[in-house]
C-alpha cells in the first residue's frame, strides 16, 4: 500500500512526513472525522504551510548564536503604516551600515501587531555586533526604542520559533486587509539559501510507530515529549505521519 514520504533537508534538520498523495490514490486507506468548514480547513492548510516555509527558512539560514531581536517603539500609538515605513527604514539603514563594514548577513523580519498599543519587529539575522542593528533603529524617526537580543539556541531545529512568530502574524495580516494591501506574513533577504525537498513512493510497512533517527543525529522532541506525531490532513482526512531529525554540528 503505497504513501509518499516528504524528506526536507533544512540545515541540520531532516524533516520527515508520510502521507497519502493526491496522485498516488491507497486503496483501503481510511480517513479521519470531517470537521469544520471548507473555509476553516483552507484557512488552517494555509497557516500550516506558511508556518513549514517559515521553519525550513530559519532552520536552512540560521543556527546556534545568530540573533533574534526585537525592536520597540517609544510610541505607543504608531500607526500600521508607519511601521511599514519604519521597518522598510530600518532595513536600509542595516544594509547601508553592514555595507560600509563588508558584513554579509542574512535575516527574516516579522511584524507584530497583535496590541497595537505595543507594537514590534521580530528581526532574525546572521550573527553580529548588536551595536549595528541598535543604530540602524535608532536612525529610525518614528522608531529609536528599546532593543532585545536574544541568541539562538543549539538545537538546529527553530520550530517553536517558527510556531511562535507566525502566530504573531495573524494579526498583522489582519491589519493589511484593513488597509486594503496584500502583504506576507514575514520578509526575509534575497541570499538565503533553500531548503532542498524530496519525495519518493513507500509502502505502509515503512510508516514504524516509532521512526529511529540515523547515525550522528537525534529525534527532535515535540512539546508533549513524543518524538513522532501523527494526524489527520485538513482537507482530505487522509493520516500522515511526522517526524524530525537533527544532526549534531
């Protein structure tokens, strides 16, 4: 009985997902209860799929003592426009800055409007002086607020940063809709490098309960401690399995 199994190579992280194909049809293969509406599944697919594309970014371009920063504001009551101003401002100045100094960096930025009354720039970038980025936003008009740093860690694989930061965004696609513009959930620096993605047909008898990582890496740990989970997919309520390896440094 035939699946197709999805491998994401994403810097140190292997992710594995095994699933049923809209082109490879199982027989036998039973789905799982219908919830919610057509709408509410898109909605959900869409989510998951930006948060996957967000994750396989990080985890492809950045690893342990690159930055997570977060820009403040000083005022409090900064409009949603002015804060596409502010980070199209800020991200000039960077590169200006890094320019002079022959820096190379890469970075994802995500707006966080989730209390307007204090709002925020998540800035994932390549390791460097934070004394760079603080000027870049202290040149900002509107801007020239407090700045948190914050190391990645060791781990190799940025899901619950991923997880984290996209629900942030939900908010802020809502304010885009409010002023009538398209825009994404995060922006990111044209040098990253990409994820590479394969896919291959397999039998049912290769979906173990329990997957066993390779050589030289370990299962990534989820939140409930598990190091394997599996589900139902939104849409065709066909099972899928899921699992992540990381390699050491």
């Amino acid at each position: 009985m035939p699946y197709v199994h999805r491998m994401v190579q994403a810097g140190r992280t292997v992710e594995h997902r095994k699933m049923q194909s809209f082109r490879v049809h199982t027989k036998g293969v039973q789905r799982g209860p219908n919830k919610g509406t057509t709408t509410e599944k898109q909605a959900r697919i869409n989510e998951r799929v930006a948060e996957e594309h967000l994750r396989w970014d990080l985890n492809a371009n950045f690893d342990h003592r690159d930055l997570h920063a977060v820009l403040h504001y000083y005022a409090k009551d900064t409009t949603f426009e002015e804060i596409l101003e502010d980070k199209a401002t800020f991200l000039a100045n960077l590169r200006k800055a890094c320019r002079k100094k022959g820096i190379k960096y890469k970075a994802v930025v995500v707006i966080e409007t989730k209390r307007m009354t204090n709002p925020h720039i998540h800035v994932i970038i390549s390791r460097m002086d934070p004394e760079i980025i603080g000027d870049a936003w202290e040149e900002v008009p509107r801007g020239g607020g407090g700045i948190g740093f914050k190391p990645l860690d060791r781990r190799g694989n940025h899901a619950k940063l991923a997880a984290y930061l996209m629900k942030e965004s939900r908010s802020t696609m809502e304010k885009y809709r409010e002023i009538g513009k398209r825009g994404k959930r995060y922006s990111k620096t044209q040098n990253m490098d990409k994820p590479v993605i394969t896919y291959k047909v397999v039998s049912s008898s290769s979906w173990r309960k329990e997957p066993k990582a390779r050589k030289g890496a370990v299962l990534y740990k989820f939140d409930d401690g598990a190091t394997c989970r599996a589900g139902w997919h939104e849409m065709t309520g066909y099972p899928y399995q899921e699992y992540f390896e990381v390699f050491n440094e």
